[in-house]
C-alpha cells in the first residue's frame, strides 16, 4: 500500500502532446502501450487537445492514477503497482440526465447561454443547429431561447458536446424550431432536412470491412472495444481522395495509424485518413473536396491493406457515414410520421413548461435550467 497523501488534479490535454511525451514526463516506460492490442493502441493515437482528465499524485510528485478520455465512452487507466505500471481501456462512468433550458435575450444568444446556463458548448451547439434557420443579427432583447439536450456529467463536470433534441429561438413573434430526428440529423417543423451538403466518399468504390462503435462489449475477448472511425477495403495504392474542403492539419506517422492525414473542415469538423502507403499532401495545405491525398497501405498496426475514415466533431468521434452518405430530400412516408410525433411530443412539453409552475425540485434557480432527469416518466404521470 502506497504511504503517500494524494491529490486529484484535474487538467486539460496539451495540444500538441502526445500519449508518449505524457508518459515520459512521469518517467513512464513508453513501452507500456504495446501491453494492448492493435486496436486499443490506435484509440491512444486519439486522446486529443480538447480532452479534460484526471490524476491521482502523491506529494513527492509520483503519479499513482491517471483517467484520460478518449471520446465520450471509453478512457485510458494508467494506474501504479508495486511492480510498476499498467495501462487499460475501460469505459467512463457517467451520469446522462435530460436538461430543458428556458431564458431570454439579454445580450445575444451564445453569450446569455454562456452565463446562465454554464455551458459553452451549448451555447456553440445553440448556434450550430440554428444557424442554417435563423438570422442571429436580427434577435433583440427579451426574445426567448428553450433549449431541450442531454448532458452526460463526469465527477461533476460536463462530458463531451451537448445532444440538443429541440432548439428554439422566439424572435419578431416568430417561434424558429429545429428538431433532431433519430437518424442524427436536423429537420425544420416540417420534416425537411436543413444541411444539404454532406460530405463526398474517401474513396471511389466503398466496401467497409469493419464499420464504426463508440462502446461494445466483445464476447470473445471480454473486454470493452470501439473503432472510431469506419474502415474501407481496398487494393494497396488506391487514391485517398479527401471528403470535403479544408486545411491538412496533420500529415505524418501516429502511432497505430501508421502513416496519417487530418484535414480540419468547416464547423469544426475533422477528418482522418490512417494506414496509407503514401502520403501526398502536407501540414498546411489546402485541398479541394475529391482531391487525391494519399493511397492506401497497411502503415502501422494493420493487418492488410485498407482506409480507416475517422471523423470527429469538435475532438468528438462520430460515425462518418452520417454525412458521406449524399442525400437531398427530407423525410419521407414513415420516418417523417415518426418525426411529426417525436415533434407534438416535445413541442406540448415545451409549450406546458412555459404555461405552469412545476415544482421545485424539477427548478435549478441557480442556473435557470429545469432538470429533468426523468423526463418521459416525469410527464406520462401526468397523462402526457
């Protein structure tokens, strides 16, 4: 048993740090990331800037346990032994609640979310997800914004980006409503989708070969997995073509990746190119949407020539099919009855809130928000 006091120490990634160079600096054997598999050693490529962890240290400095995440669903645990150290993927614990948030203009919309509710990232969620509806010059004061997402909470602290499942800005006696079906995407009141662009194909004959998960409990190897990205089978030398416009922000080795591009898109939107022969672009370029990149390979921990296509949403992995699968129309038949009803449902809520006073402990005063953590069950006892 360890005889030192310890202290938490909760920090947010370097940007330009590696999971090798945070290892070095607590003199840790870099060696201890071939412990795990090919698999898990490329998600520690994946820890990013943006992430927030937490470390256990003693008062002579020695780092007993650190919990760094990788998205939203899974973290690195580097943990002392007497032995020394060990390193595994485990899930991350966390508390998911249903939040409905009701405030008016005072200064702008970003601005007043950030204040009153506490929360940047919804505030830039906020604005994402209207932008392509409202006209945010033209909002004055007292207009009103009701936000309804769910926040996952770790130790305390918000994780990862806000799902926001209705956003809502009242302005010039106009209720502007954008709702989030079940496929991840945004509709206006009528089903009609309000983002046409998605991006264009990697490559130019898709065959996936293993495709995305966030979190999965493998039935063979006991133990949790996730592929952040889709993986596409291909010949050796096939072009790469990059899926959208934007900036290469990374062109090199990455550890279990092998040889690697990123290219940063607009609303934040990054996208990864791993296990490439040859690489064609570099840091600082600016290339077009079908514009070759690199070719296909089995650089790094790969066991045959192919693309692992990552996509990330402000340091976020998300699956990548979402948006390169093209489509232009809006819902249709079924899916859009599902959607009509999904919208009545939270459209009554929103509209009950605003009329009665519900009781207090459903009332954050502090923050104006109410939470609702059982949300569905809170209203069904009431004959909704």
């Amino acid at each position: 048993m360890f005889t030192f006091a310890a202290k938490v120490k909760y920090s947010k990634w370097e940007k330009s740090m590696s999971f090798e160079q945070y290892l070095k600096q607590y003199h840790v054997n870099k060696n201890i990331i071939e412990t795990l598999d090919k698999d898990d050693q490329a998600l520690i490529s994946e820890i990013g800037y943006t992430q927030k962890y937490y470390e256990l240290i003693a008062s002579n400095g020695v780092l007993l346990q650190a919990l760094i995440p990788i998205g939203e669903e899974l973290q690195a645990h580097l943990f002392r032994t007497h032995s020394g150290y060990e390193l595994e993927i485990i899930p991350i614990a966390y508390q998911k609640d249903t939040y409905i948030a009701l405030l008016s203009v005072d200064k702008s919309p970003r601005t007043d979310i950030i204040n009153k509710i506490k929360n940047r990232r919804l505030s830039n969620e906020f604005t994402r997800v209207l932008k392509h509806s409202v006209n945010f010059r033209g909002v004055q004061k007292k207009d009103k914004i009701v936000i309804v997402y769910d926040q996952k909470m770790r130790l305390g602290q918000p994780l990862g980006i806000p799902d926001i499942k209705v956003a809502m800005l009242e302005s010039h006696e106009k209720k502007n409503y954008v709702f989030k079906y079940s496929d991840g995407k945004y509709y206006d009141e009528n089903g009609k989708a309000l983002v046409q662009k998605y991006m264009g194909k990697p490559l130019n004959h898709i065959r996936i070969t293993s495709p995305f998960t966030t979190r999965r409990w493998h039935p063979v190897l006991h133990k949790w997995k996730a592929h952040h990205g889709v993986d596409f089978g291909a010949r050796r030398g096939t072009p790469i073509l990059a899926a959208a416009d934007g900036k290469v922000i990374f062109s090199g080795w990455m550890n279990g990746y092998g040889r690697v591009i990123k290219i940063r898109h607009k609303d934040s939107y990054v996208t990864l190119y791993a296990h490439q022969s040859r690489l064609k672009v570099k840091v600082g370029q600016s290339v077009k949407k079908g514009q070759i990149i690199g070719y296909t390979g089995n650089s790094g921990r790969s066991t045959g020539p192919h693309l692992h296509f990552g996509l990330y949403k402000n340091g976020r992995p998300i699956n990548p099919m979402r948006l390169v699968k093209f489509t232009t129309s809006g819902l249709t038949g079924r899916n859009r009855q599902h959607f009509l009803n999904r919208k009545r449902k939270y459209t009554k809520i929103i509209n009950k809130i605003e009329q009665e006073n519900l009781p207090s402990y459903v009332w954050n005063t502090v923050n104006d928000i109410y939470v609702l953590p059982k949300m569905k069950t809170y209203y069904q006892n009431r004959g909704w």
